[in-house]
C-alpha cells in the first residue's frame, strides 16, 4: 500500500469510527427513551455494515503478522 494511499485509509477509517460512536450513541438514546424499534432496528443493520466496513479497512491497512 501506498503512503498515500494508506494516510487516505486511515483518514477513512478515522471517519467510519465516528460515525459507529454517533450511531452507537444514537441508538442508546432511543433505547433509553423507547423509541421506534423498527427505526432501531435499521440502526443498528446500520451500525453492523459500519463495524464491518472498519474491519475490513483495519486488515488492510495493518499487515498480518504469522506466528
């Protein structure tokens, strides 16, 4: 990977971890205040995609080291 491209992806992936804190956060507000469970439930599919998207990025940025 690139210099540049790998100060891209971690810029990326900065942005992706953000947005997972802001919709974790959101979702407990809603959950404490009983909100919609259906509007919870696309959150949280939401959220998922978002954790997976971070993950993926964070393998391709930091080798895989055998042992």
């Amino acid at each position: 990977m690139s210099e540049d491209s790998e100060v891209d992806a971690e810029a990326k992936l900065e942005d992706l971890k953000a947005q997972h804190q802001a919709l974790h956060d959101e979702i407990e507000k809603l959950e404490e205040h009983g909100g919609d469970p259906l509007n919870l439930t696309r959150m949280k599919k939401e959220k998922l995609q978002l954790k997976d998207q971070i993950t993926v990025l964070e393998d391709s940025i930091l080798p895989d080291i055998i042992a």
